[in-house]
C-alpha cells in the first residue's frame, strides 16, 4: 500500500526551487535589510561561514545554503511563525534589490569582512552591549555591527 504524505504549506514553501544565491539575497534584506551594506555583508558571511565549516554542529549539515538556512530554529526570517503568531517577514515575503543580490554573490564567491573572523552567530540583543559569550560558551564576542552582535567559535563548539 502506497503512504503519501500530505506536506505543509511551508514545507510546500520550503521546497521551492529558489536558488542559494537568491535565499541568501532574501535572507539578507530579510535578517539584515535595514543594517547597511556591512551589517548585510556579514550577515552573508555567517550563512557561507556556516556553509564551509566542517566540524561541530554545522560541519554536519549539507553544505549548501538552503541547508543552512533551513536548519531548525536558526533564523527568525525562515520561520512561518514567531510566538504563535504569523510572522509577516520572512523569506518568502522579501523581495531583494540589487544590493540584497550583490552582497549574495560576493559573499558565495568566498569574499569576507576581514573584522568578523569566522563568525557563526549573530543576534540582536536590543542593548547597547553584547554578551562576552553566544550561546552558551560555543561562540565568543568578537564584534558589533550596526545592531547585531557577532561571535565566532570557541574550541567548546567542535563538540556541538
């Protein structure tokens, strides 16, 4: 007997055939739209960061950006709902601009701000100051841009 499984409509939506150079432009405006050119630059970074590592948590997954943005739990902007409550700003609602595609294409093609080291984190802590470590002790602070901390691994995140 055949089982079909009926899906979603976000795993409908999950797999559409955008490509990873336009997830990571939606993603971008979506994550980072409002921050300027290198808050979006290292948001892009984190994501292709995320893409090469090869050991910890991330190491694991499908290197490929649709597996990094679709990992559980990652990032706000991939979430059909916040709270239980639809959340109106997600991937599928962005509609990038040429910047939001540029930056895409300079972060796939392997370029990286040079201040972010290999950040794999990012996060807004609606406060003037980042905490010392994220999160946990897997990430340490490393710099601040615009209104996202970032932190790149410690050696704690290898057993992740």
């Amino acid at each position: 007997m055949l089982m079909i499984h009926a899906l979603s409509e976000w795993e409908v939506k999950r797999t559409v055939a955008f490509s990873d150079r336009e997830l990571l432009a939606r993603l971008i405006q979506c994550e980072a739209g409002g921050e300027g050119d290198d808050g979006m630059r290292a948001v892009a970074c984190v994501v292709m960061n995320r893409v090469q590592i090869t050991y910890g948590e991330y190491g694991r997954l499908e290197s490929t950006v649709r597996a990094v943005v679709f990992q559980p739990g990652q990032f706000v902007c991939a979430r059909e709902s916040v709270g239980g409550q639809y959340n109106s700003q997600n991937i599928y609602n962005m509609r990038p601009e040429q910047m939001q595609y540029d930056i895409a294409d300079w972060a796939i093609a392997g370029n990286r701000l040079t201040n972010l080291g290999f950040a794999l984190w990012f996060f807004n802590p609606f406060s003037p100051s980042c905490r010392q470590y994220f999160p946990s002790n897997v990430g340490h602070f490393v710099i601040r841009i615009g209104d996202h901390c970032f932190y790149n691994p410690t050696e704690a995140y290898a057993d992740t």
